[in-house]
C-alpha cells in the first residue's frame, strides 16, 4: 500500500497580533506581505505614468494639486519636462525594483513554494521575515524623495556616472534625493540576496518524500532559477551601489573620471570610468529581466495546462529551457552597450548570446502553444491572462531580434522602441502572470474567489489597452521618436503628437481598466464566493490543505508525492486529473 | 467569449502588421551612404520577426477558438510533448535568429571595426549641459586640434573648449556651435564630452553613439543628401536633457568651405 503522509511534529501559530501578522515568520503571511506591498508600490507607479503620460500628451495641462507634489516641480500645477524626469526615474525604479522584482517571486513564491513542494515553511523563517522588513524599508527611503526639498533624482532607473556620483553640482534631486536612491537600492538587494539563499535551500532542502527535481511543479523550477540568478546579480548591484555612495560621499573616483567641468566648477575627481558602473550595472541588469518574467513563466505554464486539462508540453524541455535563460542571460548584459563606447568587438559577441536566448524563449513559447493544442481549455480570468502573457511576451519578444543587432540598435537605441519592447515583454507581460497568479491563488490566499465577470472584464480592457498603449510606441520609435524627453521643443516631434495623445488617452483608460481589478480583489476578499477545497480541479500539493492554510501547512503530516504535476486527462483514471498526492495507479501515466 | 476574443487577438494582430506596412509612421529619410544597408538588414529583421508574430497570435486566437471546452464529451490529448517537434523548433529557431544576426555584420564592420579613411574630415565633437561645440583644425583644413585645458573652458567668454589662445595652433582651430559637413566626403567625428554622458544621434543617418567623459571615440559616416538635421541627445544627462539638440548642415564642398571660412572669421 503506498504512503499516503508522512507525521512530522506539528506547530500551533503565535498567539500575539504583531507576531503573527506583522513581525511573522510564517511564509504565508510574508507572502502575503510582499505581495501587498508590490501592490502598493504598482499603484503609485501607474499613478506616475499617468503623470507622465498627460505630461506626453498634454505638456501644457494643468493637473489640479500637482503643485502639493512639488511646488518647484509643477508651478501652477503644469509639469515642468525636469519634473518628468524624476517621476520617470521614481516610475522606473517602483516597478523593476518593488513591484516587478517583488510579487512574482518574493509573493507568490513564499506562499506557494512551501506548499507546492510539501514543506511546513521555508528553510528560514527569520531570515525570510527579516528580507521583507528590510526591502519595505528600501521602498520607504525611496519614497522619502518625493519630500525632500530638492526631490527625486532624475537619472533614471539606471543612474549613469558621472551624472548619479558627483552630487547635487549635476542638478537638484542628484544631491540628497540621489544619495537616498543609491541607499534604497542597496537595502532592496540586501532583502533580495536573503531571499534567494531561502528559496534555493528550502527547494533543494525541504521536498516532502516523492517530491524529486523533475516532479516539482514549473512555477517552483522558476522560482528556484530566478533565486539562483539573483543570487548571483544583486550581489553585484550591491557592490556598485556601495561604490556609487563612496564616489558620492567618500571622495572615491570608481566611476567618475579625471577633469570633469560641471556647472562651471572643476571637479576633484580622477581615474574613474563610467563604462564600469554600466556593465556592473547590466551585469545585474539584464538577469533582472529574468528575474522579473521566469516566474511569470512558471505560472503562465502551470495555468495553461491546469486550464487546458493537459500535462504541460515538453516538461523537460521547459526546465531545460529555464535554466538555458537563466545561464544564457548572464552573457549578454553589453547589449545595453552596443553605443555605449564599449569595444565594437565586443558587441559582436555579445549579439550572438543574445540572439541565442530567443531560442529557449521561442521552445517555451512553442511549448505553451503545445499546451493548448488539443486541450479543452477552461477559459477562466487566470486562463485568460496566462493566455494573454503567451501574447505579450511574444510580441515583447520580437522587437528584442532589433534591438541585439547592433547596427539596428544605432538607430534604435534610446527610442520609443525601446520603450515598448521592454515594457511589453518585462513589463506587461510579468503583470499579466501576476494577475493570471491572482485569479488563480486568491482561493487559496484568502479562502474565497474573485468573480470571474469582473476578471474576464479586466482582462479583455488590460489586453486591448496594452496594445494600444505600447504598439504605437514601436511606430514612432521606428521614426525616430527620442525617450526620456517630455516637451517636444523640436519640429521633429511635433507630427507624432497626435499618437502621443493617443497612447496617453489609452493608458488613462487602460489604468482605469485596473480600478476594476482593485474592486474585484478587495471586495471579495470579504464577499467573494466561499471556496471550495481545489476549485480549479489542480493537481498540485497547495490544493490538499484545507484553507486558510493550517500554520504549519499540513497539520503536522506532510503529503507523500506519486505523481508528476500536470497529470490532467491521463486514459483510464478516474477523473480528468490526477493530484500529485494521489496514490492511483493509473498505466497509461507512465507510457506518456 | 473564445469567438469573441479570438476575433480580438487575430484584428491586433492584422492591424499592428498593416500599420507597420503602411509606413506612415516610418524612418526618416535616409541620407547616409550606408543607409541602404541598414534598411535591408532592417526590412529583414521586420520579415522574420513579422512572421513569427503573425504565426503565435493566429495560432493563439485559432487555439482559443478550436479548443475551448463546449461541455461536450471531447477528451484533452494526453501528451507529455513530442521530442522530434522540440528539435526541428529549436534548430530552426537558432539559425534562423543567429543566421539573420551574422547577415548584419559586414553594416556593423564598416560602421565599427574600419575607421575613417585618410582623406575623411576631422570634427571634433564636444558636448557639455546641454549643449554641443564642434571643432575644426582650420579653415582650410590643414593644422591640428591644438591642447584644451579644463581650467580655461569659459562659455560666457567665448571659449567653451578652454584652448590656450596664445597658441598659434589654437588660433587657427575653428569653434562652432552648428555641426558644418561637406556632402558626399567622409567625415570623422571624435566625441568628446566636459561633464556627464551624453549622445550623439542624427537619425537620416542611422547614427547614434554616447558621448563619454575621459574618453575621445571616433566615429564616420558619409552624408549624400545636402540639408539640415538635427541632431539630439538620448542620453539622459540631466535637468536640460530635453532641450540638448544641435542641428548638422550638409552643404557642397564650395558651400562648406565659404561657411567654414565665415565661421573663423567671426570667432
């Protein structure tokens, strides 16, 4: 007779609110906490573009209480193109550090991890606790800018030296606001780095019995991928960042080079050089594109075929193809660099690994096609944005094949086309897998279920605004169309207004496309339909404990595992899925 | 639903792919010699990338549409994947995509790996908050860029690169604020920044390059088409960022020559 569990010792919760709630331990609760937190951040990243959008489109608009934001910055309540650039620095920074980096793996990831791989909690806990508190106190001294008297810095998410190391002498909000960010960030991968060492030593440590590498659902393998590739870049990030303060504070010349004239001032700096912040900076910066969409992909292939009825296509090709990614996109951070003055050479190099990434991003694209070919597919809100991530990051994707050849890059480089590219693949599609993860988790999260007409509203309003926001944007990149400028003081511009106004016009709509979603979340979180125990009819261990899920996961018995993850419609079982706990013996399962 | 949504996916589809077509929104002219090249390199990339794009969407929307569950007795195919299909999508993938790559080499050598020819014109290009200066040896193109000093660079006093202008070397340069070239005659850019990063990007002539601080990169092009461009800034280099723009004239030689002379001598 197969073992249906195994006893461990069973562990009562915390009695008191703060330990149980706040300062917790229990991976449930820092998930939910993360997860809330890149909510938070999301809001107030969206309200900046719409900011910045009116701004695009309607440089002369005033936009009643923007002076409360900053007198200097919206005098009489119209943006000044400055101003623009610290929200677009603010805007950046919110969504790749705090919302993109933040709720597909620090959110999801906690709370299912454990539970998907039949574990009590992380290998952690304290640890797990202690990268929560440190990464909202990261967002908290990022947001502290927008209240100093100078204001956030306007260097972008990327901070380039010279402009981000010799202070306020570059302009207002490279002083204090800047020092502030560099601070922020540095927080941010310390609360990064911690957690990544929790996800990889609770996947590799703590699978329940039956649970090998190979049975482990794909959310889980690209949680564990992107831990790793994390691991591996903040540390980096970490250490230009440290350099960057000393360059900024201490006197140091790491970046920035000899006989700078500044302001009409004549800097004491000497020997530093601005390339070596841009590729440490890339060094993390291209794997952070990674770690924000390989968990996206996790989800995106477990819904699809949990929602298809079918086993995921080419299981081991899409591991494969994950840590293929997860390798490949160590080598390819110079195409940030093609114009950067970096060696021409090196650009060649660098283009064919880049090149060479779409080839396991095209098999898992392949892949979840396959999925859905010859399924019989549910489609539910969750399917709905799984289905809709396969689309944006195809065609975020495809704009990539310009951009990694440097000669196209020439032309391309530091235009809206590198705005729509970024923004569809890294962007819209990972928010597109976090509202696919939404649907499909609350019942599980919150005991309940989102309404499904309020979903498949958000979703047909998200997709077709998504479009219509960042397709145009590839147009008028291809004419030319400069980023990070706000007024168009140039006849050039002037003619692409009109599409200016457009995507403006289709991003405040698409935003309020999202106030749907807030409705949805919030209120049935209290009224939504009382879930059922596996409501999706899904194979994996977070659907065999009761909800809300017992302090310690299982009750003190953890599953004991028989089955691969996505065993949907297997012939001669018993239903159209077999849990992965299920001890049925079904021969045609090892045959396909 | 999965009609209605199929219907979605397959119109974004069509109409992205018609208003790429179309080129209403399109590059701008082409004025450079290589400027054909990169068009077909371009026109390339847009033909193999514009079929994978139609390709996913339609077999998205046609999946969506095809295999919804109707409540009917139909059964999921049970398959774990197909190894053979994996291998003929992934070689095709990466020759195609490394293939197509390696196509725009020889665009990239000549721009990059070659360096200007011996008879290319020298200019060098300084940029500075938020503006640009331009240097010529001479009016008449003999002489050299003479020593800059960082302590003398005085914009309000008329000498923005901090030349020693007691030296005779110095005195012939010619500093400009409109970047002057000759068509149809090479020009060598060397570009050279007093403060921040900034870029120089002329988009008639498919040309963008950063400007760094403590370093000089060359750069050439050869312009076929007499008029004025402009030229601008995309890299973010601080509160003025936006107003950072200069404009390059393409002249005849004559043309070129009287504007130069005309310049040195009202400097």
């Amino acid at each position: 007779m197969a073992e249906l569990e195994a006893a461990v010792h069973h562990h009562e919760a915390p009695k008191g609110f703060i330990r149980r709630y706040v300062f917790s331990t229990d991976h449930k609760v820092i998930g939910k906490q993360y997860y809330f937190l890149a909510l938070f951040a999301v809001v107030i990243g969206m309200f900046l573009s719409w900011l910045m959008r009116m701004h695009l489109g309607y440089p002369n608009y005033k936009i009643p209480g923007l002076d409360l934001m900053s007198p200097t910055g919206a005098p009489g309540n119209v943006m000044t193109p400055e101003y623009y650039l610290s929200l677009m620095t603010m805007h950046g920074t919110i969504m790749i550090f705090f919302v993109l980096t933040t709720a597909p793996q620090s959110g999801f990831g906690n709370f299912f991890l454990p539970l998907q791989i039949g574990a009590e909690d992380m290998a952690f806990p304290r640890l797990n606790m202690l990268s929560f508190w440190v990464t909202f106190v990261a967002l908290m001294v990022l947001l502290a800018t927008f209240f100093i008297a100078d204001g956030p810095p306007i260097s972008g998410w990327t901070a380039y030296p010279p402009l981000s190391s010799i202070g306020s002498v570059a302009g207002p909000g490279e002083g204090l606001g800047q020092t502030l960010w560099v601070v922020s960030i540095a927080l941010f991968c310390v609360g990064a780095l911690l957690s990544a060492i929790n996800f990889i030593a609770t996947t590799l440590d703590l699978r329940t019995r039956g649970m090998n590498l190979m049975r482990m659902p794909l959310t889980c393998w690209a949680w564990l991928v992107t831990a790793i590739v994390g691991l591996l870049s903040f540390a980096v990030l970490f250490a230009a960042g440290v350099l960057l303060l000393l360059d900024r504070l201490g006197g140091t010349s790491f970046f920035t080079p000899a006989q700078l004239k500044v302001s009409g001032v004549v800097l004491q700096h000497a020997g530093g050089s601005p390339l070596l912040w841009q590729h440490l900076f890339w060094f993390f910066g291209h794997p952070e594109v990674y770690i924000a969409i390989l968990p996206g992909m996790g989800i995106t292939s477990h819904i699809l075929s949990t929602f298809s009825r079918k086993p995921v296509f080419g299981y081991r090709a899409m591991v494969y193809a994950l840590g293929a990614i997860g390798i490949l996109g160590f080598m390819v951070w110079g195409h940030h660099m093609f114009v950067s003055g970096m060696s021409p050479y090196s650009a060649f190099y660098f283009s064919i690994l880049t090149m060479a990434i779409g080839v396991p991003s095209a098999i898992k694209t392949f892949n979840w096609l396959g999925t859905m070919w010859g399924g019989k597919l549910r489609l539910t809100s969750a399917m709905l944005f799984a289905i809709g991530f396969v689309s944006m990051f195809v065609t975020g994707g495809l704009s990539g094949l310009f951009l990694a050849q440097p000669p196209l890059d020439a032309y391309l480089h530091g235009t809206y086309f590198v705005v729509a590219h970024f923004h569809m693949v890294m962007g819209v599609a990972a928010i597109f897998a976090m509202f696919a993860g939404t649907y499909f988790w609350f019942p599980k999260m919150f005991g309940r279920m989102m309404d499904e007409t309020l979903g498949k509203i958000h979703f047909v309003g998200s997709f077709v605004g998504a479009y219509l926001i960042f397709m145009p944007m590839h147009y008028i990149g291809i004419a030319g169309n400069v980023r990070r400028q706000s007024e168009f003081i140039d006849n050039f511009m002037q003619p692409l207004l009109p599409i200016h106004r457009f995507i403006t016009i289709a991003a405040l709509a698409t935003g309020a496309v999202q106030l749907i979603f807030l409705f949805n979340l919030f209120w049935s979180m209290f009224k939504g339909k009382k879930a059922e125990l596996n409501p999706w009819e899904a194979t994996s261990l977070e659907w065999t404990t009761p909800t809300p899920v017992p302090y310690d996961n299982f009750n003190g018995r953890l599953p004991v595992v028989h089955h691969g993850p996505y065993e949907y419609n297997v012939p001669g079982a018993a239903k159209d899925y077999i849990m992965q706990n299920s001890t049925e013996v079904v021969a045609a399962e090892a045959a396909g | 639903m999965a009609l209605a949504l199929a219907i979605i996916v397959a119109l974004i589809t069509i109409v992205s792919v018609v208003l790429f077509h179309v080129h209403h929104w399109w590059l701008p002219e082409n004025i450079a010699r290589n400027g054909a090249a990169f068009h077909n390199q371009f026109m390339l990339t847009m033909a193999v990338t514009g079929l994978f794009f139609v390709a996913a969407q339609l077999s998205l929307a046609y999946f969506l549409w095809r295999y919804k569950d109707r409540g009917d007795a139909r059964k999921a195919r049970y398959t774990h994947g197909n190894n053979t299909l994996e291998k003929i999508w992934t070689s095709v993938g990466a020759v195609l995509f490394i293939g197509m790559n390696l196509l725009g080499y020889r665009l990239w050598a000549q721009a990059r790996f070659v360096g200007a020819s011996p008879g290319a014109l020298r200019i060098e290009v300084w940029a500075e908050q938020f503006q640009y200066w331009f240097r010529y040896a001479s009016p008449d193109g003999s002489g050299h860029f003479c020593e800059t000093n960082v302590h003398l660079m005085d914009d309000a006093t008329g000498n923005p690169l901090g030349m020693n202008l007691s030296n005779p070397a110095c005195q012939k340069n010619v500093v400009t604020d409109t970047l002057g070239v000759p068509v149809n005659r090479q020009v060598e850019l060397l570009l050279r920044s007093k403060d921040v990063i900034h870029s120089f990007f002329v988009r008639e002539l498919r040309l963008q390059q950063d400007i760094v601080p403590g370093m000089v990169i060359p750069i050439h092009f050869t312009a076929t088409k007499v008029g004025t461009y402009e030229i601008v800034c995309t890299q973010l280099c601080g509160l003025g960022h936006y107003k950072m723009r200069a404009f390059m004239k393409v002249m005849t030689e004559p043309d070129f020559e009287k504007w130069l002379k005309q310049q040195a001598a009202e400097q």
